[in-house]
C-alpha cells in the first residue's frame, strides 16, 4: 500500500477521482481512517474546539498541534497527514514560518501543512515549498480570522469577493500551494476555482464540485451531540451510543450486574 503524496493527489485531480480529507487528532482515531482508506488526515487547528475545549482556534499552541501531529502520523500507512500551523506561527515573519512549518516534517512525522490566507501568504507558501515543505492552502471561512469576519459567514458572496478569491487561490498556486481547502463558499464559485486551478480543491461547505470533501471527524460521526453547520452531514449518531454504554456501565455497577462471573479471574478452572 503506498503513501497518498503530492503527486497522487495531482493523479487523482486529473483522473476525476475525489479525494477525502477528514481530521484526525490522536493515535486509534488515525489507524481506523487510514483503515478505511481515507487519504489526507488534517490534524486541523479545530484540535482547540474539538478536543481541548477552547471556544475557537486561536489559543492552540505549535507545542499542542506537534504532539497531536505525532500521535496521528503514527497510526497511518498510507494517509498523507498534514500539520495545521496554528494562529502566529507563521503570519510573522518568513523565517519563523519555515522553522515552525519544518517542525512538523523533522519532528511530528507530518509530510506538509496546511496555512490559512490568500495573496498575503503567497511569500510564504513560496518558501516553504522552496525549503521542501509542500503546503495546503485555505481559502473563504478561514476561522483564525474569525474576529475580522466577525462570526463564522459564507464568505465570497460579492462578485469582487468572489474575483479576489479566485485571483488568491491563482496567486497560491502560483506560489507553489499543492491543494487549497475552500470553506464555506458558494458552490458556483468553487466550481470556478476548481476549474481553474491544476491542483486540487477540497471543499468544507463549498458544495460538490471541488476535487474533494473535508469534514471535521467529530461532526461527520455526531459525537458532540449539538448543532452542526448546515454543509455537514452525520453519518452516524455516536453521541448517543456512547451515552447508552456509559449509563448502562453505570446501571450495572451499581445493581451489581458487572462485573459478572466470566469476567472474573479464578486461582483454578
Ligand atoms: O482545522 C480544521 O479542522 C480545518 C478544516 C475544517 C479544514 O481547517
């Protein structure tokens, strides 16, 4: 089984093959996406929200995202895994971003990473490929920018929004971004970028004519159990079926039907 790389990811764009990105942020969760044969494993920014019960992303640390980044590169063989940079690791300087982005390639086991922005990123993007590092770019609803947005919007709604998109995710590819997630825009002008851009573009709520589909793991699998954004679709409840075990566990211990005899160790059979 060989790796997902740069380069089968170009493969599959031309074949008109989709491609399938979810997020990942720990060890067992890794090994049953790769499992299942999922191809990029982004171990998202969304780590704050999702996992470590921040209200957004901004609090996540390089040192957080590195350690989660090592956990899920050790449960693939075949899914490329991509390191989130997080918010201030990379929007300062040149050289700050290309030691932060290199971490994640030397130490954490990721083979690129994903950055947020458009035309303004380009000198990065262009660095970071130049040093070796392939990067992922994102594009729309980038949430580290939340407070310039002022919530989470559908973003490119305008026609000039839309021209500066398309013009961004030109001007990044240019740079040297091999793939450009866009969030949630309108699926008219998804198809548009896609269509113009050779590399390919993974939509998270940018409809269904991008060369692939982003999903947050949580959402896809219902875990949280609240509301989700009106692009995700749960392909399954797990909310409640971890309730249901939990408070049989819970049940059961306190009858004193667990543990039962089968459960128990004996001296002799
Ligand atoms: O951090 C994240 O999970 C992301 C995806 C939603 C694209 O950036």
């Amino acid at each position: 089984m060989s790796r997902v790389t740069v380069g089968s990811l170009l493969e599959m764009k031309e074949r008109g093959e989709k491609i399938t990105l979810l997020t990942a942020y720990d060890y067992p969760t890794a090994k049953l996406l790769d499992e299942a044969g999922i191809d990029i494993l982004l171990v998202g920014d969304s780590l704050g929200n999702v996992v470590l019960g921040y209200e957004n992303t901004l609090p996540v640390t390089l040192e957080e995202s590195l350690h989660h980044t090592r956990a899920v590169a050790r449960g693939t063989n075949r899914a490329m895994v991509v390191g989130d940079l997080p918010f201030l690791y990379y929007q300062t300087t040149i050289a700050e971003a290309v030691w932060n982005a290199g971490r994640y390639l030397k130490e954490a086991g990721a083979h690129c990473v994903k950055l947020e922005g458009g035309r303004e990123r380009a000198e990065i993007v262009h660095a970071l490929t130049e040093t070796g590092i392939p990067v992922m770019a994102h594009l729309g609803l980038t949430p580290q920018s939340v407070n310039v947005f002022g919530g989470y919007r559908v973003q490119g709604k305008t026609e000039q929004a839309a021209q500066h998109l398309i013009e961004d995710a030109m001007i990044l590819e240019e740079a040297g971004a091999f793939a450009v997630v866009l969030e949630c825009i309108p699926t008219e002008l998804a198809k548009e970028v896609t269509n113009r851009l050779r590399i390919p573009t993974l939509s998270c709520g940018a409809g269904p004519h991008c060369d692939g589909q982003v999903m947050v793991l949580h959402d896809l699998l219902g875990v949280s159990g609240g509301k989700v954004a009106k692009f995700v679709k749960q392909y399954a409840n797990l909310h409640d079926v971890i309730i249901e075990a939990l408070t049989t566990f819970k049940k059961e211990v306190a009858e004193g039907s667990f543990p039962g005899p089968e459960h128990c160790y004996r001296a002799k059979n």
